[in-house]
C-alpha cells in the first residue's frame, strides 16, 4: 500500500480543531438563525463540540476525568432539553410563534 | 469487667423507646380509632363517658376519646422499666464513692473540643434518678387516669415520655453539654406541654413565656460553658470539678454567677421566675412532674452539680443565696393572695425553690438536694391532689368556689392534707427535716437569713393551709357536683402521701454526706424549735382565719389595702417587665432600630444604592431590547473577550 | 485481512438467515393467528402456503412505488429505511453459539462481541423510533403523524422501564458484553436447575423478565401497545402512506426488532445457547426427539390422509427432512467423531427454540389481548412499570451487594 | 486507517453541523444534529470512549434528539417564515462570529503543539467498570447533586406542562 499523505493515526489536535469547527457552527447557529427550537439544537452542538473536546482531552491525558465531565454535561443538557422544550410549548401556547424575534416580551 | 456493664443508656433509652412507639403506633391507632368512630356513628363509649363528662383544666376535652390502652401501657411501663433499671444498678453499684462512668462515642470532636456521649452515675445523680423515675412512674399512672377523656391522649404521653428521655439525660450526662442537651430539651418538652391545650390562647401565650424566659437563662448556662471550656479546655465534670480549686477566683465566680442565670431561668428564681405560675396552664400532671418535682429542680441539681466551682467563688455562692432568700419570701406573700389553687402550689414551687437555692447559697448542698426529694414528694401530691380536686370539680380551680370538700373526696382530702402538714413542716414528716437543715445551715451562715426564711416558713404554712381550709372545709359554695376520683388516681396520691410521711428517715442526707463537702457542725436547738413553731403558727393562724372566723382576713385585706393590692398583683413584677424590658424593647426598636437605623442608614445605603442602579440601568436599558437575537450577541461577544484575555494571558498551558 | 473475509463470510450467512427467518417469521404469524382464529390461513401458494413469504415478497418488489405529492420527500424516503439498517444493524452484536473452531479458524457464532453490546442495541432501539417518527411526520397526513407523536412518546416512557429491567440481571453478571452475560449463567445448581438469570441467586430475575417481556412488546410497538398503527383510530397509524418496498421496509424492521428482543431475553435472562438441565440427565436428546416426533407426524399424515392435493407428497418429504435433522442430532448425541458438528448445532438449536418461544409468545399475545387506550397505555408505563422496575433493582442491588461477597 | 476513519466521520459531522446551520426548517436541523452526534459517537469509540460514545447514543440521539424532533412535530413548527430585512441578524452577528473563530484558531494553533496520535484501542479505561468506578467514588457527591437536578428538572417541566399557562 503506498504511504499515505496522512499520518497513520490522528493526533489528538485533529478532534480539538475538529471540535472547534462544531462549536464555531452551533455559535453560528445560534446567533443566526430565527427558530427558537433550531437556536435551541445550536446549544445542543456546542455542548456536542465541548464534550468532544473533553473526551480527546481525556485521552491526551490519560485519565477517566474527561469521561466523567462528559456525561454529567449530557446529564444536565438532559435536564436542560426537558425544562426548555417545556418553556417553548409553554411561549407557542400563549404566542403561537417560535421566531425568536417576536418573542419579546422582556422589551422594557 | 468489661467497660459498659449497666448499660446505663438503657435508662433514658426507654422512655424514648415509649416516646417513640407513642408518637407513631399511638397515632396511627388513634386515627384508625377516629376513622373507626366515624364509620361507626357515636353509640359507644356514651355510657361510659356520661358519669366522667367534665372539662378537665380547660378545652380540648372530647366525650368521645377513649384512652388507647396500648399508649397507657407503653408510657407506664417504659418509665416503670427504666425505674427498675435504675434501682438493679443502683444495687449492682453498692456505695457510689467514685462516679461511675460509661463511655459511647465521640459526639463532637472539633480541635481542642471533644465531648463524648458518656452518661455517669454517682451519689447525686443516684438520687435525682431515683426520684426523677420513681415520681415519673407514679405521675404516670395519675396521668392515665386524668387525661383519659382528654384529645391527644396519645401525643400528652408522647410528649410526657420524651421529657422523661431528656430529663434522665440531663441528670446521666458526664459533661455540661450532655446536661444541656437533656436542658434545653426539658425546656422544649416543658413548652410543649404547657402549651398542649393549645387552641387555648393562654395557653399557647404561657409555653411561649417559659420558653422565651428560658432563653435568657439558657443564655447565661452557654456562657458559662464557653468559658468552662476556655479555662479547663475541657466540658466533662470528671476533668472539670477536681481542678476547679486551682483556677482564678473571678474566673470561678464568673462562671458562677452565669450557671446562676442558667439555674435562675430553669428554677423559676428571681428575676426570671415569671413563667413557672404561668406555666400552670399546662395539664396538672405536667404541673406535678415538670413544674414541681423534677424540671425546675433541674437548676439545683446543676448548681449543686457544680459545688466546687461555688465553693472557689463565695461571691457567687452568696448570690445563691440572697436570689434563694428573695425568691422565697416574694412568692411566699404573693401566693397569700391567690385564689386559684394550682397558682397557689406553683408559687409555693417557686417559693420552696427559693429555700432550695438558699440551701446551697449557705453551703448546705445536702439540705438543698433533700429539699428537693422531699419538696418532689409532697409539692407532687400537692399537684396530683389539686388535680384529683380539679377532677372531681369538673374543671374549676379557684379556691372560692369550693369549700367542704373533706367529706365528698375523702381520700384526696386525706392525702392533700398530709402533703400540706409536710409543706408546712410539721414534725415528723418529710418537709420538717429537709426544711430545718437549711434554715439551721442559713443560721450558721448568717441570722438574718435565718430569720428571714424562718417567717417565709410561716407563710409558707399559713398560705398553704389557708388553701386547703378553703377547699375542704366550711361550705360548698361551687355548682358541680363533686365526685371522687378513680383509683388508678387516687393510688399514686396514697403512695406519695405515704412517701411524704416517711420521706425524712429514708437517709438521704447521709447518703450525700460524703458527696458534698463538709459542713460546720454546731447546731443551734433553739433556732430548730422556733422553726417548728412558727410553722404550726401559721397553721393555727390560717384555721382562725379561715375555719374560726372567716371575715378576719377580709378586714385585713381592707385595712392593708394598698399592700393587699401589691401582692394581688405580685407585686407587680410581669407589668414591670412590661414596662421595663417589653416596652422599651418594642420603642426602642421602633425609634432606633426601624427609624434610625433602619430607614435612615441601611434605607439609605439601599436607596442610593438603588438609585445609582436606576441610573446606570437607564444608561443599560437601551441593552435590554427583549431581544433574544440581541442577548445571544452579548453572550458571544462576552466569549471573544474571554478568549481574548486568555490568549493575552498566554494560552491555558 | 483474515478477519474481513471471515466478517464477510459470517455476515453473508447471517443475514441470508435472518432475511429467511424474517419472511417466514411472517408466515408463522399468519398461521398461528389463523389457527388461534379458527382459519386454515395461507394455504394456496405452495403446500400449506409455504411458498407465500416468497409470493408476497415478489408482489411488495413489483408494486407501483407510489409516493403521493403532499409528502415531504426526502424524509418521506429515509424513513423506512433508517428504520429496517437500524433494526438489522441490532442483530449485528447478538451472539447466538459459543466460540467455536472450523477447520482450524477460531470465530464466534454472531457478527461482533462489543464489550458494551447491551448499550449498543439500548442506543439503537433508541435511536430506531426515528424511522416510526420521520415517517408518520413525513407522510403529511394527519392519521401518519398522530401515529409518529404516539410511537415517540410510548418508546420514550418504555424505554425507562426496560433499560431498568434490563439492568438488574446486569448486576448479577457484572459485564455488559453479551457473551459475558451468557458465561455467567452456565452451569446448574443441584445439578438440574440452570443458573440462567431468572432463577439466579441470590435474587431470581424473574420480575426484570416479565417487565421486560411487556416492555419489549410495547418497543416493537406490538399489540396490545400497537396505538401508533391502531388501525381503527390511524387507518394505519404512521404507515398509512407508505406501499410497495418501503412499506416492506417497515415490515422488516418490525420483526427484525421482534428478533432482536427475543434474542436479548434469550441472552439475558433464559441463559442463551445453554440447555434447560445438563447434558448428564439427556438433554442432548431432545432435538433428535423434538424433530422425529414432528417427522413421523408428518409422515404418517402425509401417508394416510392427506388433506390437499400434493400432501401425500409434500408431508412424507418434510418428514423424512425432519428425520434427517433428528438423526443428525441423535448422531451428535451418541458419537464423539461428530463433536465439533455437536458444538455448533446444539447451542443453536437451544438459542433458536427459546428465541422461537418467545417469538410465538409474541404472537400469541396478538392473537389474543385487545389494545390499550393511549392513556392507559402511558398510565401503565409510569405508575406501573417504572416503580416496580427500580424496586427490583433496588432489590437486586441489595441482595447483590449483600450476597455476592 | 484510524485517520481515514476519523477524516469521514469528521466530514459527516461537519456537513451535517454546516446542514443543520443553514437549513431554515427546524426538523432537518434536527436530523442534522443527530447525525453529528452519531458520527461524534464513533470518533468517541475511536478515542477509546466506548461508554460515552454509546451513552451518547442512548441519551442524545435517543432521548434528547427525540424530545426535540416530538416537539417540532408537536408543534408542527415550519420552516423559518422570509422576513423583511433578513440580513439584519448577519450585521453584528457575522463580524463577532468571524472574531470569535479567528481568536479562539488563533488561541488552538498557539497551544496546540505535539499532541498523541489517537491509536484505535489504546485508551482502554472508557469501559462501564472504569467510569462506574469513578464516577462513585471521586465523583460521588457531583453524582448525587446532578440526580437532584434531574428531579427539579421533573418538577419543573411538569409545572411548566400544565395546562393552565
């Protein structure tokens, strides 16, 4: 087999710049786009990006830490998933809308 | 031997266990019982409660209760059973000449504090448990009789049993913080049950003042406890009593006059005596157990507990006595003038209390802890009498509606009139010895006490006796129909009368003798004959008053009008308070606190504070758009900062 | 490049295996439904329709592929078949036979042993409610997407009790890879009683197996927990705009999950490829026996009287088939020369009679209990199902924690 | 291999990061999100994080993602409605996005110097038994406190569901 242009094995710098990108899409997410509930899954994939990050982190270093902060993370973006789909039922019931710039009753 | 061998947690464990099993399984039964009675409708139980359907004390009476069996016999039996584990150590124990110690666990252990759950016995708690679980045993049995139509029968002895746990843990503890956990948790027990009518205002009003007026002296008791631990580095009275002669005399003194304040709030004495004739709200048995034979002594046993520390600081020793000798001659005159007859035994209480401290103000530490055996007999029978009378009147308490009682309710006249002549110190019976010791002790230490305490004597017995003339002779003058209460009532009353008579040769001072240090020997028979007549005089006194011709004190009430009204209104003590400590109080944190303090300064702080935000939230506002899309920009731009810090500070490396 | 060839090889197997075993799962249902109904059922292509699997597979292929206009296309289309990889993708890890040795090569009778193998198929169970949801939502039809909410909602509320069934006989084994948790339960107490998971001490799962038995019933969305596909409330709940070979998708993923459930109560609690009592007292015996009671049945239906047309040729066919395999087997039983034949047919044969067991369970059930109402259906889970599951594993914990040392 | 796996997993997930950013209906985002994290669960298996990886499969793909997609479908939500001035959000948003991706590759390529190639099946502590070990007993008390966070979280979203907001 020739060599390939690529090492054989990713270095662990490829998932933290790979994470990068993710984070760097759910931020673009999330400042762009006007559905709440995809603004809400660009928060979803920033933690996604985090979590990755901690797990190559982890393997880096050599120990379970990383792991751990990873499920607690899902732990609580599970929590978090069950509370803000119930805030959003709760603004489409009243508002009937889920375009984040009509939902603007903090305004003054 | 192996270390723990008595097993003395047993002794407090059992009424807990009581306490416990009444708290639960008794409610349970009781709401099944409830359930029960409403399914059922309201047939039974009628003819039963017909002949017995009288408000005791006050409210809560419910024709419709019937004592749960289960909760009389867990509460009797758990006290009757720590009573019998108390006397088999005793016995296994022989001569208590050193404190017999067991050790459990470490309970706090934080620096140079460690305190351990150990629970000690030695000749002074010997008696105390004694008395504390032989009194409770029979006030127990009283108290299946007399609460029996009451609501909360169960919860009454819930509560009843779990003083019993805390007061053994007072008298067990091996250190001051063990006594003060069994303190403060008499004292919750106390407010529980004073207050346990407590749909009654009065109530509520009365456990809320013993248990505020407790904090005061619970106050000074912590005090005095820190400062036992800063010069002994120690809280076990094993560590701390034996070096109490090394230390500074202020220091002693002190901590003295602070276990003082603690004993002064427990033990219903001047200043802080207030709450005990209150605390009479409570139901009569609780009056007998907590408000006169074994809570209030408390203080005494604590004071006494600490001898040493008193005998390093006369000062404080002094103080004893002088608040001993004051609080036995002012509730001696006020309970002159009372006219419901628990007031009268509870002023009575806190008179003899009186001659307790003054008992070990004088260094008589023996007489003072006989006094309260004693006074624990006869002040108990004097309680559980007046409740068999409250009993058999259906409620009414005041002296002026009875009268000729001695032929409708005789066993209890009999046993109230033994409990009367031993108060009053009659020769021969318990009261006369304990009583002579400490105003012989109080001669020796100084004769105006002597002569002070010797007249107090005299309108001790004159008082007491006025009541009880008041009661059962002359003619009825109240409606009830009076009727003689149930053995199970009656039976406490005649082992208590008989504990009254013989209660002076069961030899208690010389079991003490060796505890407490000596005492100069050298009495005077002079001082102890004139003691014995004043206390018949009075007597004689109060049957001319009372029996002979009763418009006398009428006249003299009259004739001393203005003193009359100061002791009607003893002497004006809770309206002083009012005006001294409530009101200023109330005034002062109104004026000071809420005008000055709070609304000028700390407003003000808050309102420039506020107003600062206000304009720099105007400035803000314009940030605030209600626009989600606008929030989520802060936020990332918040990280770009972030990152950029980071990156400024070199990286996360 | 051994192992990619020997995966290629075991993959080509199974999956022939299972795709058979799926048509003619279809077929046994449909009998047994009939018969449980007092039908004949499929009986026209082939003798005792047995041929019908195939028919109907060539009908569902040449069908017209009709996609109405109103559907969302491109989920419309990805739906059926997340669905049916998912559902095949379960079987992947699911070992049915010990490791065994075949001409000097070592494999083991399934496609993979991951040491997180119970995680995996729990992962895409949970991941396979999506064909249901995209495809009732895709459909753009209101009966379609009530069916998709419902089929969400249920698999959601029943995953929890069953990944708490399913996690009590885990603390008994210890492990979560499959043929760990077979390797636990090998072996007999008392010489006869198996140490399968529900009779296992110190705490017998027999609770986590009926809870997961119902739970299981409600996850491939089988009566009596059929609401996403009522058929007299949904028309046909997410599936009502779906023909010819995407509506057989569905209809494959649905019994290939069937398989993949039974397999792992098989697995997980009836002890896997291990016999029912030890080899000592005959179990060895039983396939040759099993096989020749149904061969000479055959037999001598097919001799004396014949029903059908063909049944006089048909069944004495089958039959010596059947006395074929039960010879096979009985040779197992009684030569040592065919030990290595006996290693690989035996455990499949204990695998595939439990997993068929089940499996008939399955139908049984169908053919006999009504469907619940949506809020019983969720009632049951929640208040129900959910308590007992953590009692039980509380219970499990303890005795495990107390007795295991 | 490892890096061939890792390249296609890491292209699948940023083609369905950059789909689900783009796309204006809510339910491809969410299909596109669950697709990221199916493909960040095999790059977990390949850094050895078996127990994650198929955690994250179970509670992100299989729970939260499903929430998600029930809602949407609940809700029926449609793709995003055309707005008179689309490109307003773009006006601050863009340049804080284009700083924040510039400082933090910035900050990346300054840390990162040599890491370790990822050698598939050499981490070999992302096992049930290794994480369960740790998570109780150094990570008790987290454990403890983030299961209290889940029941708020019960109450919470219970409360939220009434019916009478």
């Amino acid at each position: 087999m020739p060599p390939l242009p690529i090492p054989e094995h990713p270095p662990v710098a490829w998932y933290l710049i790979l994470s990068a990108i993710l984070f760097g899409l759910g931020v673009a997410g999330f400042l762009f786009r006007r559905n709440i509930i995809t603004v809400f899954m660009s928060i979803e994939l920033m933690l996604n990006a985090v979590n990755l990050s901690f797990i190559a982190f982890s393997y880096q270093l050599k120990q379970v830490s990383g792991h751990i902060f990873t499920f607690f993370v899902m732990v609580v973006a599970a929590a978090e998933a069950a509370v803000g789909l119930a805030i959003i039922l709760t603004i489409y019931k009243n508002k009937s809308t889920l375009e984040v710039d009509e939902i603007n009753s903090l305004n003054n | 031997m192996n270390e723990n061998a008595h097993q003395l947690w047993l002794i407090p464990a059992l009424p807990l266990a009581g306490a416990l099993i009444n708290g639960v399984v008794g409610q349970m039964r009781d709401r099944a019982a409830h359930a029960a009675a409403h399914g059922h409708g309201h047939g039974h139980g009628h003819s039963h409660s017909h002949s017995h359907s009288q408000g005791h004390d006050h409210g809560g009476h419910d024709s419709h209760a019937k004592p749960d069996p289960l909760v009389s016999m867990v509460s009797i039996g758990s006290v009757l059973l720590a009573f019998l584990w108390v006397s088999k150590t005793l016995i296994a124990l022989g001569d208590l000449n050193t404190a017999y110690v067991e050790r459990y666990f470490t309970w706090i252990a934080s620096g140079s504090l460690n305190v351990g759950f150990d629970l000690a016995i030695d000749r002074l708690s010997a008696v105390m448990l004694l008395v504390v679980t032989g009194i409770g045993t029979l006030i127990h049995i009283y108290a299946t009789g007399y609460m029996s139509h009451e609501k909360g029968y169960y919860r009454f002895f819930c509560y009843l049993n779990l003083f019993m746990f805390f007061m053994l843990i007072l008298v067990l503890g091996a250190n001051y913080l063990l006594l003060f956990i069994g303190w403060e948790g008499v004292g919750l027990c106390s407010y529980l049950l004073i207050g346990f009518y407590f749909l009654k205002k009065s109530a509520g009003d009365a456990g809320k003042k013993a248990f505020i007026v407790n904090r005061v002296g619970d106050f000074g008791f912590a005090l005095a406890m820190l400062l036992i631990f800063i010069h002994f580095g120690s809280l076990d009275f094993g560590a701390v009593l034996p070096k109490a002669s090394g230390v500074d005399t202020g220091i002693l003194t002190a901590i003295g006059l602070l276990l003082l304040v603690g004993a002064c709030g427990k033990s219903a004495q001047v200043p802080l005596y207030v709450w005990l004739p209150d605390a009479m709200e409570g139901p009569t048995p609780v009056s007998a157990l907590i408000h006169a034979a074994t809570m209030v002594t408390a203080g005494v046993y604590m004071v006494a507990r600490s001898f040493p520390i008193y005998e390093g600081a006369p000062m404080a020793r002094e103080a004893v006595a002088l608040i001993g000798l004051a609080t036995a001659v002012m509730a001696a005159t006020i309970g002159l003038a009372q006219n419901d007859i628990k007031k009268v035994f509870a002023y009575s209480t806190v008179s003899q209390l009186g001659f307790m401290f003054l008992g070990l103000g004088v260094g008589a530490y023996g007489a003072g802890i006989y006094h309260v055996v004693t006074h624990a007999f006869f002040k108990a029978l004097l309680f559980l009498g007046a409740g068999s009378v409250i009993h058999a009147l259906g409620g009414e308490q005041d002296i002026r509606n009875m009268g000729g009682l001695r032929t409708k309710i005789p066993w209890t006249f009999a046993t109230l009139f033994i409990a009367a002549f031993a108060i009053a110190g009659f020769p021969g019976l318990s009261g006369y010895y304990s009583k002579h010791e400490i105003l012989l002790a109080a001669h020796h230490h100084a004769h105006w006490m002597y002569w002070v305490g010797t007249i107090t004597a005299g309108i001790t017995s004159f008082y007491v006796f006025r009541c009880i003339f008041l009661t059962f002779f002359g003619e009825y003058r109240g409606k009830a129909h009076p009727h003689e209460s149930p053995a199970v009532m009656l039976i406490p009353l005649i082992l208590l009368a008989g504990l009254s008579i013989a209660g002076g040769f069961l030899g208690i001072p010389h079991w003490l003798e060796p505890f407490f240090p000596k005492m100069a020997e050298g009495h005077d028979a002079m001082a102890g004959n004139i003691t014995t007549l004043v206390g018949l005089g009075g007597i004689v006194l109060a049957y001319l008053f009372y029996v002979v011709s009763p418009g006398i004190p009428e006249g003299i009430a009259n004739s001393l009008r203005g003193l009359y009204n100061l002791i009607d209104n003893k002497y004006y003590v809770d309206e002083a308070y009012d005006s001294a400590i409530v009101h200023p109080l109330e005034h002062g944190s109104r004026i000071v606190l809420w005008r000055g303090v709070d609304a000028g300064f700390i407003d003000g702080i808050v309102n420039g504070m506020g107003g600062v935000s206000r304009s720099i939230g105007g400035a803000l506002r314009t940030l605030q758009s209600g626009n989600i899309r606008s929030y989520a920009n802060w936020v990332v731009l918040g990280a770009v900062i972030f990152l950029v810090m980071l990156g400024a500070a070199g990286g996360a490396r | 490049m051994d192992f990619i060839v020997l995966s290629l090889i075991k993959a080509g197997l199974i999956a022939f295996v299972l795709l058979t075993t799926l048509a003619y799962l279809q077929w046994v249902e449909r009998k047994v439904l009939a018969h449980i109904q007092l039908r004949p059922g499929p009986r026209r292509v082939g003798p005792h329709g047995l041929l019908q699997p195939l028919a109907d597979v060539i009908k569902l292929l040449t069908k017209e592929g009709y996609v109405p206009s109103h559907v969302n296309k491109p989920f419309y289309f990805l739906a059926p078949f997340l669905g049916v990889v998912l559902a095949l993708l379960a079987i992947s890890v699911i070992p049915f036979g010990p490791e065994i040795e075949i001409a000097g090569v070592k494999t083991q009778m399934g496609m993979t042993d991951l040491s997180v193998g119970l995680l995996f198929i729990l992962g895409l169970t949970s991941v396979g409610v999506y064909g249901v949801a995209l495809g009732g939502w895709a459909s753009n039809n209101k009966y379609a997407l009530l069916g998709g909410l419902r089929s969400s909602a249920q698999m959601i509320s029943y995953e929890l009790p069953m990944a708490l069934a399913l996690a009590s006989p885990l603390l008994l084994a210890n492990t979560l890879s499959f043929r760990e948790i077979v390797g636990t339960q090998e072996g007999f107490y008392f010489g006869f009683l198996p140490r399968w998971a529900i009779f296992q001490m110190p705490f017998p799962q027999v609770v986590a197996f009926i809870l997961y038995v119902i739970t299981a019933f409600a996850e491939t969305n089988r009566v009596p927990f059929d609401l996403p596909e009522a058929e007299n409330e949904l028309v046909a709940g997410f599936h009502t705009e779906y023909s010819s070979l995407k509506f057989a998708a569905f209809f494959m993923a649905e019994y290939a999950n069937m398989i993949t459930v039974t397999s792992i109560a098989t697995l997980l609690f009836l002890g896997g490829w291990h016999p029912p009592f030890p080899r000592e007292l005959g179990s060895d015996f039983i396939p040759p026996l099993l096989f020749a009671a149904g061969g000479a049945v055959m037999l001598f239906h097919g001799v004396t009287q014949p029903r059908g047309k063909w049944d006089n040729i048909t069944l004495p066919v089958f039959g010596l088939i059947f006395l074929g395999i039960a010879a096979l087997f009985a040779g197992c039983a009684v030569l040592p020369m065919l030990e290595p034949v006996r290693q690989i047919l035996l455990p499949v044969f204990w695998f595939a009679g439990k997993t068929g067991i089940l499996l008939f369970l399955f139908i049984w059930v169908r053919g006999t209990l009504p469907r619940f109402r949506y809020d019983q259906l969720m009632r049951f889970a929640w208040t129900f199902l959910f308590p007992v599951a953590v009692v039980n594993l509380l219970a499990t914990s303890f005795f495990v924690a107390v007795f295991s040392n | 291999m490892d890096s061939l796996f890792f390249l296609a997993f890491a292209a699948i997930a940023v083609a369905c990061g950059i789909n689900l950013v783009i796309q204006t209906h809510p339910i491809t985002s969410a299909l596109s999100l669950i697709g990221v994290m199916g493909s960040l669960a095999v790059l977990y298996l390949l850094l050895g994080a078996e127990f994650i990886a198929m955690v994250q499969l179970v509670v992100y793909a299989g729970a939260i993602m499903v929430l998600f997609v029930f809602v949407i479908m609940l809700l029926n939500a449609g793709a995003e409605k055309r707005v008179a001035r689309p490109w307003k959000p773009y006006l601050v948003g863009a340049p804080l996005l284009v700083i924040f991706v510039g400082v933090a590759s910035c900050i990346l390529h300054d840390m990162l110097g040599d890491s370790d190639p990822v050698i598939f099946g050499s981490f070999t502590q992302g096992g049930a038994r290794e994480i369960g070990r740790s998570l109780f007993t150094e990570y008790l008390l987290p454990f403890e406190v983030t299961s209290v966070l889940i029941l708020i979280a019960i109450l919470g979203a219970m409360v939220l569901a009434r019916k009478e907001f």
